[in-house]
C-alpha cells in the first residue's frame, strides 16, 4: 500500500495499490468525501498512465492543485 500526503487540498492522505500498472484500492483521508469517492470508484483499475494523463493539472478552487492533480503527482512518484 502506498500512501502519499498531499500539499494543498484538503485531503491528508491518499491511499493506493498498483497491481501490474493498475491503480487499485483508492482511498482518501479527508477533503470532500463525495467527490474523493467518486474519484477512488472511476480510477480504480485503470491503467496509471492513463490515470495521470487524465487527472494530472486538473486545479481545485484556484489552489493550483487538486486532489486529483495530488493524485497524478503521488502516481508519477510511485512509478
């Protein structure tokens, strides 16, 4: 289990698997919960590079960053 402490968001802690370059067993700590269980359900099995090459830039409130991004980025270190 990989877990990696996002920078600015809201969310504390992100949680993953990577299983033969599927991403699975999302979870988030914190931020909105609607939004960071709809992201876990839509990412889970795909492949890693499609997922950062989808989630990666994508920017929350102005912060420059997003739980998604924060994603992208913990993916592009797990590599």
């Amino acid at each position: 289990m990989h877990i990696f402490k996002p920078t600015g968001v809201c969310a504390k802690e992100i949680h993953f698997d990577v299983v033969d370059n599927k991403l699975v067993n999302v979870s988030f700590v914190g931020g909105c919960s609607g939004n960071t269980q709809g992201i876990s359900k839509l990412v889970e099995g795909m492949d890693v590079d499609e997922v950062i090459k989808r989630l990666k830039g994508v920017n929350c409130g102005g912060k420059g960053t997003s739980c998604p991004d924060q994603l992208a980025k913990a993916l592009e270190e797990a590599k």
